[in-house]
C-alpha cells in the first residue's frame, strides 16, 4: 500500500491546484451528468450521484452548476451526451498505468491518450491489458487530527472495512465496493471527518521505479490527468519518498 498511499497524497495536494485551475469543475461536472443519465437524478437513490455530488461540494462547485449538471443528465436540459472509456498502458520501467475517461468522441480521445503515452515514454496496450493488476476499493482518508486510529476502529470495522492503516498524519480506509456506502455513512454518525473518500482502481502489487525513471512516470501521469477527457488515472509504481517531496 505505501505506493499507492504516496501517489493518493500528491494527487490529494494536485487536485487543489487543479480545482483552482478550474479542471475539477469540467471533471465532477461530467461525472455528475453520466451518473444522473446512468442512476437517476435523485442523490438518496443514486450512489454514484451522491459520490459525485460530494466531489463537487469539495471543491465548492457552486449549488446551480451541481443542479444544472444533473438535469443536463436527466435530460431535463440539453447537454452533450459522454461515454465512459477506459484506457489502459504502460509508462517506464513498465509500469501499469489504467486510464478512465469520459468523452463525447471515443475515436478521438483514444488517439489523444495514445498520443500521450507515445510522447512520454510510455505505450497504450489493448482493453484488459493492465486491468487484472487493480482491484476496485473504496478508499477514504482521515486526518490524525480528526480521530485516533482506536476512535476510528471500531466504526469502519463494524460497517465492513477490509483495512485501516496509517500513513504519516492520515488514516487509509479500504473497503469493498459493496461496503464503501455503509463505512462513509459510519464515520459520519461518529461525526469524523474524513479528508477524501471515493472510489479508486487499487493496484494489487507495486512497482519499483528509480529516481530518473520516477519523474517520467509522474510527467506521463500528469499529462493525462491534464487532458479535459480524462477523470481518474491509476498506476502500480512506486515513487521513492525524495521524487514525492520534490513534486509535492
């Protein structure tokens, strides 16, 4: 976990420079419209919606767009229609690095992120290529500040966490995908805050990479987390601590 745990804080300190930058608002608001179309626009009976919703509110995405996105969704106003698409590959020193996306034009984006990979040293694979070395997880963090790991315990354990471990001032909550509404739903009646909490591609193992091979990887990473159809970029590699403390 300790790879994944570097990453999922780097692109916690990104997303804030991303949200100001304006990315956030074209990611969650495209989110919010496919899960509406998908589940409905209604949050209580909708889980991908009432995730999304929660994402926008993070990055205090103003009340009208979240609700113009939803009816953008439902059809009660007229919106471009997007399509899921996953894009899987892999970066130096064969990292695995698994794309998801969501387009207007899937022949176009997949030539984009092609383009990408072949720019940065890395190379697109075909559909399931990378996919088996990810489990989906519900993962949620919460600050040491919020709650000690013994407050924190018994909750998500009873609500049916697989894991909770520690990593540096946060606390990591993994869950199975079934278990992630019940374990969000424990700490809130606990009344603990919890940092970040969503739905994420896990890699089963890391990935060594060296230094120099590192900042390739983040450089492909960041290119792709950079393109307007892009939503969510997952890789197995892991980054020495002094690459995370530069880039951070």
């Amino acid at each position: 976990m300790s790879g994944h745990s570097k990453w999922a804080s780097i692109k916690h300190k990104k997303a804030l420079v991303d949200a100001k930058r304006g990315k956030m608002f074209t990611k969650v608001i495209r989110e919010i419209s496919v899960a509406a179309r998908l589940g409905g626009g209604d949050v209580d009976t909708n889980p991908r919606l009432r995730l999304a919703v929660h994402s926008a509110k993070d990055v205090n995405m103003p009340a009208e767009n979240i609700e113009r996105a939803i009816k953008k969704g439902t059809g009660s106003l007229e919106g471009v229609h997007y399509e899921e698409a996953v894009y899987e590959g892999y970066g130096p020193s064969g990292v695995a690095i698994y794309v998801q996306c969501l387009t207007d034009n899937k022949n176009r984006t997949a030539g984009e992120i092609r383009n990408i990979f072949s720019k940065k040293y890395g190379n697109m694979a075909g559909h399931g290529s990378v996919a088996w070395l990810f489990e989906k997880k519900g993962f949620l963090v919460v600050r040491d500040d919020q709650a000690g790991e013994d407050q924190l315990m018994e909750p998500v354990l009873n609500a049916g966490a697989e894991d909770l471990s520690r990593s540096g001032n946060r606390f990591e909550i993994l869950t199975a995908p079934n278990d992630f509404e019940a374990v969000k739903k424990a700490l809130d009646q606990a009344e603990i805050t919890y940092e970040s909490a969503d739905l994420q591609m896990i890699p089963k193992k890391m990935v060594s990479v060296s230094s120099k091979e590192a900042r390739n990887v983040i450089a492909l990473i960041e290119a792709l987390e950079y393109h307007d159809d892009v939503q969510h970029v997952y890789t197995n590699c892991d980054i020495p601590d002094e690459v995370m403390k530069e880039v951070a």
